[in-house]
C-alpha cells in the first residue's frame, strides 16, 4: 500500500480523530491513501460510518497494541 | 449565544416531570436506533457530528427555537462541538455533561411508600439503562436488593437516612448489568445473599438466599420474604416486603415478562418460567404492588416516576399473563427474542467474580439497554 500521508490521533479523544481525518483528507488528492492512528474506541464506528458518508474507501482496518489503525483512499 | 451545560439528573427530571425536550443526538445512526434518552414528550433529530464539520447551517430549520434543545453523544465532546457551532449561529443550546455515558450511570432515588413505624421503601431509578434497585429503611437499619454498580451512592444514602446496611440482596446473578452487591456487603459488612442455583460458579462467599428465608429490618414489623421463582434463571428469587411489595426481580415487569434465554437454558427454564407466572404469583395475594428490577420502555413509569403496579392489575393486563395455550406460550418466550444486552456474557462472569474490569470497562460493558424482557 502506497501511503501519502499519516496523522496521528492518538490521544485525542472524540470529535477530534474525525476533525483531523478530515483536515488530512483536504490536503491530499483523490485515490491518494491517508494513514490514521487513534486511540478512541469510538473512532471505530465513527470514521468507518464518517469515510462511508463521504463517498471514500476504507481499504483496510486493524488494531495492534489498543492503537487503531485506518488505511483510506480519497474518492 | 450561549451553551449550557446540562446534568444527567437535570434531564432525568424532565423526563419523569414529563416535560417537552427536543434532543439533537450527535452519535452514529446505530447507536441512536440501538438506545437513545427515551422521553414522553421528547422529539428528536440525529444527525452524526461528522456530517456538520461544514457547519450546521442545513440543520438549523429542523431545530425548534420555542423549546428547549439538548445535543447528546457518547462522552461529551462531540456534543459541545456542536452546541458552540449552534451557539455561533444564533441559537441556544445545551449539552450533556457526560453524555450517553453519564446517562447510562444515572441513579434516581424515589420513594414508593412510607412503612409502619416511620420504615421506607425507595426505589433506584437508574433511567438511562431502565435498572431498579430497592433500598428497605426500618429503624436504624437497611436491606439492598439488586443494587447496581455505583456503591457509593447506596452507602452514601444510607448515611444520610442514619441507617445501617445489614443485608444485601440480588435476586439473581444478572446478566445485562454489572451488581454493586457483594462489593455494598463488604465495605459495610452486611450480609450478601445469592440463589444458591445461581451461584454454582461464583468465585466468592455468599449467604444463601432461599425459598422461605425471612428477614426482619430494624426491630419493627417489616419483614422481607424470600420466594423461589425460577425462569429468567434457574435461582431467580422474588421478595415480599411487608406484606405489600412484591419484589419480582426479571421475572415479571410491568409491560412484559422476564426471558429464559440469558444463562443459554432457554428450552429448560420456560417451563420453570410458567410455573412461576401461572401458579406461584397467582397464589399471591393480588393487592401486593409488584415492583420488578427493570424497566423496558418509558411508559411504563408512573407519573412520579416510579415503576411499580398492583399484581391483580398486571393479571389482566400483562400479555405475558395471558397466554393461555401452554405450547403458544413456550414458543412467544424462546422464539424470536429480542437481540441479547451487549456483552452480556462478560457481565455475567465480572458478577461470579471471574474477571475484574477497571471502571471505564464496566462502563463499556454496560451500554445500551437491558434487554432482559419478552413482550
């Protein structure tokens, strides 16, 4: 996977992960990927529900040490 | 214009005072379908908080301005977000302190009744998550039954009553909420009673609680009788208390009956469950005013906001009550239940004592609704 940018929320708790995520999806291009880091449990349900309202692709999911990771693709 | 900041109990109280609120729930599309701050008189929008990070201009003609608006979320933060946003573009507004979180936590104490000899009798109205918990004052001294999690505040209102806990009681090991009784029993040094039949796995010491035991608070008449109603689980145990209350745990509740399938023993238990319904209660005298460990939807509170109904009255009206074909009956109580309480499974092992979650993991544990009814 070919990542353009990578944010880390880790830390931050909701809204911000989202508020970042989609700052960070601003400054890149369409079918550029964003890497996200977060530690909000929330931040599961929410940019997976957040990246599907705006039309882009959540390519890939997973957790490692309570870090959350989101691989997105910009539509 | 400004956001206020308002309490869980703030909002507990318009909802038993039966007051108008319009709610602006900021979570995602499941989570307010799954559970929401239920209401008699409540309207709502959802709209998740990360579909106006553009602004909240497309929303504003969806908001009343003549009643007051209250914006929710999980936690808390999402919700002032979007009251400033609000708040910037004219309108007034409140949040959530705490969020669905500190709704969940929320515990009112009502009194139901006065008892002989200045005794009481309250109920714990934990409105957010629709648990019932009792507390029984006579004379200096107190008995608990099915206390959830929040110690302190039934120790607490224990001080302030001047009373002492003696004893302390779950009418059976729950499954859809985490019990603050054994945890009560040992910082006061009450006794903790369990069903016997519930207990096979616990990991800890409890007193027995069994068909008959008979229990005195203070030096009075009020007495707590202990009465084998198995169904919700093998051990379920109902309580009378002074010859007028009849505790039913989740066996009986006001718009619905309790569901055998909690434990996994569905096929076994509804034959108890019948039992139970159809036999046992119905040899109760029906002037006892039933007051069960849970509540599923709002109207069944009273206008005072308590959840308690006379047994006879609930003969005739309770569906569950009323199905007179024994095999219509099995299959309204195993087939098509409702979806089970979230993690229900972890929350029976942290109530025998096998795991021990930190606080926010209980509170995770915890969310939503009870689920623990069939209608």
């Amino acid at each position: 996977m070919n990542i353009t940018k990578t944010l880390d929320a880790k830390g931050l708790a909701c809204p911000m992960p989202i508020v970042k995520t989609k700052k960070a999806m601003d400054m890149i291009q369409s079918g550029e990927i964003l890497e996200v880091m977060a530690t909000d449990k929330g931040a599961l349900s929410d940019i997976t529900a957040w990246v599907k309202s705006g039309g882009h692709t959540l390519l890939e999911q997973k957790t490692e040490d309570d870090v959350l990771y989101f691989y997105i693709q910009k539509a | 214009m400004s956001v206020n900041k308002w309490t869980a109990a703030q909002v507990a109280r318009k909802v038993i005072d039966n007051e108008e609120l319009f709610i602006l729930d900021v979570r995602n599309q499941d989570a307010f379908e799954d559970w929401k701050i239920e209401g008699h008189k409540f309207e709502y929008l959802n709209i998740p908080y990360f579909e106006l990070l553009d602004g909240v201009e497309e929303i504003l003609p969806k908001l009343p301005t003549d009643k007051e608006v209250l914006v929710v979320c999980a936690k808390e933060g999402s919700s002032v977000m979007v009251a400033e946003m609000l708040s910037d573009a004219g309108r007034e507004v409140a949040y959530l302190e705490g969020g669905m979180k500190s709704w969940s936590s929320y515990l009112e104490p009502i009194k139901v009744a006065d008892l002989d000899n200045g005794g009481e009798l309250y109920q714990f109205v934990r409105i957010g998550k629709g648990c019932l918990s009792y507390m029984v004052i006579s004379e200096g001294e107190a008995a608990i039954i099915d206390a959830v999690r929040f110690t302190d505040l039934f120790i607490d209102f224990a001080k302030e009553k001047n009373v002492e806990i003696k004893h302390v009681f779950d009418t059976h090991l729950h499954a859809d909420h985490i019990s603050g009784g054994r945890h009560i029993a040992h910082e006061t040094g009450a006794t903790y009673y369990l069903p016997p039949k519930d207990a096979t796995e616990v990991v800890f010491d409890y007193t027995a609680l069994r068909d008959g035991l008979h229990v005195k608070i203070g030096e009075s008449k009020i007495d707590v009788n202990a009465l084998y109603s198995p169904g919700h689980t093998i051990g379920s145990t109902s309580f009378v208390i002074d010859d007028q209350f009849l505790l039913t745990g989740d066996i009986l509740f006001i718009d619905s009956i309790g569901r055998p399938d909690l434990a996994g023993l569905a096929e076994d238990w509804v034959g108890d469950l019948r039992e139970t319904l159809y036999k046992r209660y119905r040899e109760l005298a029906e002037d006892l005013v039933v007051l069960p460990a849970h509540f599923m939807i709002i109207d069944e509170l009273n206008e005072d906001g308590t959840v308690a109904k006379r047994l006879g009255d609930l003969f005739k009206e309770n569906h569950g009550l009323n199905i007179e074909d024994e095999a219509e009956f099995r299959s309204t109580v195993t087939d098509n239940l409702p979806p089970q309480p979230n993690a229900y499974e972890q929350i029976r092992q942290v109530n025998m004592g096998k795991i021990t979650p930190d606080n926010d993991e209980q509170t995770e544990m915890e969310i939503g609704p009870n689920r623990c009814a069939v209608r």
